[in-house]
C-alpha cells in the first residue's frame, strides 16, 4: 500500500558547520553512508565564507560527496560563519537569493533550506517559495535560546505555507539529539505526525553525542517509517492543508505571540 501523509514518518537533517574540518567532515561523511535506522541524512550547508579564508575549491568537493550521500539543503548564516542570524540593516531574503543563485551556478541543486539560528519572516519564506525549496526552519516548539521578540516560526505538522511568491511546503524540525533521546524513553513518546530530528556536525565530535545519536535513529527507525524531508514534502503538496504565513510567523512584528 502506498504511504500516505497519515503514515507516521521520521526524517533527520545535519546543519553543516564545518565541511572545511577534516576530522567533523568525516565523521559526518561516515554517518551520511551508513544511515542509522535507514535514515539519509539530509545535509544543509552555507556557501564557503572566502573572506574567512574558506576554500571554495575545497568547499564544492566535499559538498558534492555530501550530495552523493543524501539530500542536500541551503542552511543560511545571516551574518558570518560564527554568527548565525542576522544582524540589523541587512536584508535576509536577499542574502537567501544571493546564495541560492551562488550554489546554482556551481551546479549545486539544493531542495532544502533552513535559516540559522531558526530565523524567518515573510520575505525570506516568499523567497524561498520562489526558489522551489522545502522549509525545515519552523520549529514545532520555540528554540530555547532566543531573546524575546526574536523572529522565527511555530509549525507542528507539515503544511502548505502560503506566502507572497506562492505556497511554501514546510517540514518543521521537531527534535535536537537530547529530545529524541527523551522521546524515545518514554512510552507513547512521539507524537508528532512526522518527526524531523536534527543535529550540527559539529555534534559529533562529541563521543557521547554521537553515540547517542546513533543509537536514537536506529531506535527511531524502526519506530517510524523512514524518509527524507523532500519525499515527505511530496505528499505534503498533494494533502495537506494551506496556512498562511502569518499565522505560523512569531516574535518582533508578527500577528501572533509567543
């Protein structure tokens, strides 16, 4: 039987911070190969920063076995490498199409995207609904870090975004390595329709970390059906309900409070 946008899934993505690292690219490498649970790994990078002395050469080739691997996505630093929303009188939705215009040139394909530090607004939603991608930045719960007023968005199941380009298919994120490891003790512990667990490379350099995260998607595997965001995006286009972006939008200038 065909599976259905009722069909309970699980889909990972890894926000790439550090392809240009050796050791965290291999790591992240050797995970995209081997699936834990059955699970690609959807791999969500920044264009390289030449102005911090990234290699672009360098860069493209590892993007490319990232690709080869599992699905690739479009992860924004608003501000720079180490600074990952953006900063006041820039222009977000701009930077967005800048490096997706970048990425294509290179003949990059991402489907995905993602903003650091979980921040949107409508722009950068229209935006991307103009590019074709996939959102992963809303999250089903507030991102525990965030100053209050902060821009980002709240989303519990996939859904159709309607936004001032077009409808944007969005697959919220819902679990960081510590929250899926919790679920995943408990009885009854995933309740979302599709859980999208999400981790930085960086997170594995950590023993511990990647230990536990491991261990979580071969658990989670057999729990839910295993996908990747863009299939699940896929039946989302043909199913599910259309939202408008104002009322998924939270923080500074948004309709809804947090």
């Amino acid at each position: 039987m065909p599976h259905t946008v009722d069909t309970r899934y699980a889909v990972v993505s890894c926000h790439v911070e550090r392809i240009l690292d050796a050791d965290t690219f291999a790591l992240l490498l050797r995970l995209a190969r081997r699936r834990p649970g059955d699970l690609p790994i959807a791999a969500l990078v920044r264009p390289p920063d030449v102005a911090a002395g990234e290699r672009e050469d360098a860069w493209l080739e590892r993007v490319r076995q990232l690709g080869d691997a599992g699905p690739l996505g479009h992860h924004t630093h608003w501000t720079s490498p180490t600074h990952a929303r953006p900063v006041e009188g820039t222009d977000p939705a701009a930077r967005v199409e800048l490096e997706a215009g970048w990425l294509r040139e290179h003949g990059l394909r991402p489907t995905l995207f993602c903003g650091g530090g979980w921040y949107t607004d409508a722009a950068v939603a229209a935006s991307c609904a103009g590019l074709g991608y996939v959102d992963l930045t809303p999250r089903a719960r507030r991102p525990p870090y965030l100053a209050p007023g902060e821009r980002w968005a709240q989303l519990a199941a996939p859904a159709r975004l309607a936004t001032a380009a077009g409808l944007l298919t969005a697959v919220p994120t819902t679990h960081s390595i510590g929250d899926i490891v919790r679920a995943l003790s408990r009885p009854r512990g995933l309740a979302e329709p599709v859980v999208h667990v999400y981790f930085h490379d960086t997170d594995l350099l950590d023993a511990r970390r990647r230990s536990a995260l491991v261990a979580a998607l071969h658990v989670l595997g057999r729990r839910r059906t295993p996908s990747d965001p863009g299939s699940v995006a896929a039946l989302v286009d043909a199913e599910a309900r259309v939202v408008p972006f104002a009322d998924v939008a939270r923080g500074e200038g948004s309709d809804s409070q947090e």
